[in-house]
C-alpha cells in the first residue's frame, strides 16, 4: 500500500482535498498562519514611517512595500483556509496569543535607516528562508511563496539601495545606517528560528518536506550572503567573531542571545504589547467593515 510518506517521498504535491494525516495538517495550520500574522504584524514597524519617508518618491515605496505584506498576509490566510480553518478562528487564535508571529517585529523602528536595514535584513531574511518554501509539499502554501518571494526580491532591493544612499551621504547619515545595522543584524539572524539542536519542529516537518532546510542551514546561508553586500555598502556587521573559515568553506558568526529570542517569544521584548495591542484595537476598529462586506454579500445572493 502507498503511504502518504511515500507520496512526500516521491515529491508528489499534496492539495486541499487529498488524504493527509492530521498532524501535517496541524503543523500546516501553524506555520501558515505565523507567517500569515507576521505579515500583517510586519506592517506596523514601516507603517508608522509612511508619513514621515523623507520624500515623495521614497513615500510611493514605502507605502507599495507596506501594501505588499498586507497581500501576502491575504495569500496566507487564503492557504490556510484551504485546510478547513476560518480566518476568523486564526485571528482569534493570534489576538488571545494562541499563535505566534515573527520575533523580529517586536523591535522598535526609530529613525529612517531603519527601513533600510529592514528591507535589507530583514527582507533580505524572509527570501533566503522562503524561496525553498517554494518547494515545499503543500501545493497552495508553494504557489503562495511564489509570488511573495518575487515582491520579496524588491522589498529587498529597495532597502539595500535606501541603506546604500545614506551610507553613501553625510557622516550624520552614514552612521545612523550603521546605527540601524547594529540594531537589526542578530534579531535578522533569530527570525530562522532556535538552533537546530532546540528546533522541535524540524525533523518532522523536514521529513514531510514542509521545510526543505534546517534552521542553522538557512542562518549560515544568510549569513554568507550578507558579508560581501555589508562591504559594498561600507557598513560593519557587529560581530567581532565574523571571519571567513577557508576549512568550511563558510563564515563563523558570534554566539546568538539565545535569552534574548526566548524572551521575546515570550512576549517580553520591546515592542510586544505595542504591536498586539495596536493588532487588536485596528480589528475592533474594522468590525463595522467586515459588517458592512457581510450584509453587502448576503444582499448580493438574494
Ligand atoms: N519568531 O521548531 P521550530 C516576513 C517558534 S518574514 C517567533 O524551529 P518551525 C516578511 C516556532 O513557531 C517572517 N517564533 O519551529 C516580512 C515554535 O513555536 P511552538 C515570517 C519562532 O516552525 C518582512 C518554536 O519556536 N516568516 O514576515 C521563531 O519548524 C518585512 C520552535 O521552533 C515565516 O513565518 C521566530 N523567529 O521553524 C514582512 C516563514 N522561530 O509552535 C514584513 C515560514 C521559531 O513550538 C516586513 N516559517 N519560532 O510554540 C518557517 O519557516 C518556520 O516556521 C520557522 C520556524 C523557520 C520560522
């Protein structure tokens, strides 16, 4: 008898109505939807900079970039819903803490390089993280990453050129590129998750070929990526420990604050109960919308 093993095995792609056990469907759900809610969290550390983009040109961007993650957001919760959960019941799980989002949105975003860094980084971290999602076994989550990876690959572009302008500018606006770098380099880093020897998910969702890669992979590949672009854009990576191993063929890196990833999946970091409590009250707010699309739908079918 074929198994669905076998199936994943022979890099068959699983849809919406084939059999699937119900623990590949339950770690679907919860990958899907943290990612999902980071999108739409992610919103919120560019959003409060679309008012104040230095000009009108770096505005359209900004606002066509912020835009994009709401997108992505609908693409996700879309996948989701393939697999028999209401989008309802996901925000519901994100707003009573049942569900995570990325730990990398709870930082604060003070000054304008930081949207820099963020696409840069951050951005720069989704797509070395997403594109093998590309591949992954659950057809709808596949073709979402498609096109996501693809407006990825600009959001990135853009805040590399933007970092690469002010790195380029006055001293004041050099180093307060270098500031946003310092900043955002190891929460970049801890976005691909707890060390392969913590990662609890990762052996069966690599076995089921949700993930394609481990956690430290994907890290050390991000990792090798940014070194050269760092030095075309003249700005220092704060880790005295980054040296090029000719014996790996790869970059070491410092050790991660562990403590301070674990915090903030805890809900301690700086900007946790900002972002949940601005999550929450832009819900409350859009109640009447959600209100109004019903009764128009349910006018529309009579
Ligand atoms: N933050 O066993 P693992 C973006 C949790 S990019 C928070 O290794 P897994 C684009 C994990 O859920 C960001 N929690 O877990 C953008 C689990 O918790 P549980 C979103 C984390 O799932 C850019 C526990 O730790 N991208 O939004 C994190 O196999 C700019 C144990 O971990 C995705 O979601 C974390 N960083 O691997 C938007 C990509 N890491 O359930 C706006 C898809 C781990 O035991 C602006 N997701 N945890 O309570 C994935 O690839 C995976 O879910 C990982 C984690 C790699 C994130």
């Amino acid at each position: 008898m074929v198994t669905f093993q076998d199936l994943i095995d022979a890099d068959e792609r699983v849809e919406p109505r084939d059999d699937m056990p119900e623990a590949y469907r339950t770690t679907l759900i919860r990958q899907i939807a943290q990612h999902a809610h980071s999108e739409i969290i992610g919103m919120q550390p560019e959003g409060s900079w679309i008012t104040r983009a230095p000009s009108l040109k770096r505005k359209a961007i900004l606002l066509a970039k912020v835009q994009d993650e709401a997108g992505h957001g609908l693409y996700l919760y879309g996948a989701a819903e393939t697999l028999g959960v209401a989008r309802e019941e996901l925000l519901d799980a994100l707003h009573d803490g049942r569900q995570r989002y990325s730990s990398i949105f709870n930082y604060p975003t003070p000054t304008w390089a930081d949207m820099g860094a963020i696409g840069w980084l951050v951005d720069g971290a989704a797509i070395v993280n997403q594109v093998p999602l590309c591949r992954c076994s659950y057809g709808p989550y596949a073709r979402a990453m498609v096109r996501i990876c693809k407006e990825e690959s600009f959001h990135q572009r853009q805040g590399y050129e933007l970092l690469h302008t002010l790195a380029h500018g006055t001293p004041e606006q050099k180093s307060m590129a270098q500031d946003a770098v310092d900043r955002w380099w190891w929460p970049s880093l801890m976005m691909f998750g707890p060390p392969d020897t913590e990662s609890t998910h990762s052996a069966q969702s690599m076995a089921w070929k949700i993930k394609r890669h481990s956690n430290d992979d994907l890290r050390q590949r991000f990792v090798d990526m940014c070194v050269p672009q760092a030095e075309i854009l003249g700005l220092t990576l704060p880790d005295p420990d980054l040296r090029w191993n000719a014996g790996r063929g790869h970059y070491d890196f410092g050790e991660i604050d562990w403590g301070e990833f674990k915090r903030v999946l805890a809900g301690d970091g700086p900007m946790n109960r900002e972002r949940m409590a601005h999550r929450k009250s832009a819900h409350d707010e859009g109640a009447w919308v959600r209100e109004a699309a019903r009764a128009y739908a349910a006018r529309s079918a009579r």
